[in-house]
C-alpha cells in the first residue's frame, strides 16, 4: 500500500483520463472499464461533472432506468425519466429546470415534446431539441450517462452496441462503466467507441483516508478496531468477488 495515495489523488487520475479521451472528436460511447473498487469513484466523477463544479464542458445527464431485456420496454422508460426531469418538485429551489429558465439560460417557452413510440433515435432527437433551447451551449456536447448495473441487473452492451451501429448524432456522447473483472460490454473494433481504465488503487487511498482520522497507531480503542474491522471486511469483499469471477 502506497502511503501516499489519497482519495483526491485517485479523483484526478479518473479526470486526467476522461482528458484524454475528451479531446478526441471521433467517438459517441465511452465504457470506463472499472474494477468493484473504483465503480464509485467513478461514479462520483460523473456527478460531480453534472454540478457547475465540473471542469469540462460537455453537460451530464444521468439516466438511471434499469435495462431488464426488452429494448422497446427500456426505451419507453428511458422517455418517462426524460419525462420526469420538468416535473414540477415540492421544494422550488430544487427545480433544475425552473432554476435555468429564470437565469435565461433555457428558453422560458420549452416544454418537453414526449413520444415514447419513437424509441431511442426520437429521444435523441427530443435532446437535441433541448439543447438548442439552452442559451450559450451550441458547441457543448450532451453526455447521456448509464450507470454500471446491479447485481443481477442485465448488462446493456449488445443495446448500445446496436445503437452505436446504427449511429449517434453528433453532439451526443453516451457513457456507461463496465466491471473489469467480469466484462459485458464488447462492441468491436470501432472509431466510435473509447475505453477509459485509470490505475487506481481506491483501497490503499480509504486506508490512507482512515490512517488520517486517528487510530492507526492504537489497536486498543473501539475507533481503531472499527477501522481494522473495517478494512477486513473490504479486503474479504474484493477477495469474493474475484474468486467468484474467475469460477464463471
């Protein structure tokens, strides 16, 4: 373990290779190839580029509809999330959408046009629409974001794999994490498809985070044990899951 690796440290190795990748104008899917360890990192590299925080200028969005098998089925609720994006919240100052009319940076006129039979290539489309409405934004790209499934969720590789071979629209990126030990997601030898796998090491970086809060010297304290405890629990987890991964 690296007594220098920190939490911040992984984080911006996870940007330095989004960078790399960014500056490339070729590809509309990008697969963050993660192991167990690193999937939240990720992750909260992704949200973070979806606040003002973020640092590049593509703009995210998240789109946490389960893929269970049947497309048309995912594509419909693909638009009914879509859908709930301008629903109206009970707490005003957490209205998105209301926020960016009164700036003026989405055109107070917009009202989202929703037609579920027109499947992914209408929902793009339907994005699009939404962009060009947003005020200052024409040469920014739209990140569409599928986080990486769950346990015994189905995996959406041959869904984007058909979608990519049918084409996205420019100004369009999607992006979804594949778990490197069990890998689903293989589109094939294309232009259109880039493959991210920062080096972290996300448990020397937490054992580091917890050395800092106190204990690593003291094996006696409640605090101290919690935090070995802790660690072996984590360090078991990961075991399991390679063990079982490298069974299938």
């Amino acid at each position: 373990m690296s007594s220098k690796t920190s939490v911040a440290q992984e984080f911006y190795k996870i940007r330095e290779e989004w960078a790399r990748v960014d500056r490339l104008k070729t590809w509309s899917l990008a697969v963050w190839i993660a192991n167990y360890q690193d999937l939240d990192i990720i992750d909260k590299f992704i949200e973070t580029e979806r606040l003002p925080i973020g640092v590049f200028d593509d703009i995210f969005f998240r789109f946490n509809t389960p893929y269970k098998g049947d497309p048309t089925l995912f594509e419909e609720a693909l638009w009914k999330e879509y859908e709930s994006w301008f629903q109206p919240v009970p707490d005003p100052s957490q209205d998105l959408m209301l926020a960016l009319k009164k700036d003026g940076i989405l055109n107070p006129l917009f009202v989202p046009q929703i037609d579920a039979t027109s499947g992914f290539d209408g929902l793009l489309k339907e994005m699009l629409r939404l962009k060009d409405h947003l005020r200052g934004f024409d040469k920014n790209n739209f990140c569409l974001y599928f986080p990486p499934a769950q346990p015994r969720q189905l995996i959406i590789g041959d869904w984007l794999a058909q979608k990519i071979k049918k084409g996205i629209p420019p100004q369009i990126r999607l992006v979804t994490i594949d778990h490197a030990a069990g890998r689903k997601i293989f589109i094939g030898n294309t232009d259109k498809v880039v493959e991210l796998q920062p080096q972290l090491d996300m448990l020397a970086a937490i054992n580091n985070e917890m050395d800092k809060g106190g204990g690593s010297s003291d094996t006696v304290s409640p605090e101290a044990r919690l935090t070995k405890q802790i660690r072996t629990v984590m360090d078991t987890i990961v075991k399991k899951i390679r063990r079982l991964l490298a069974g299938r």
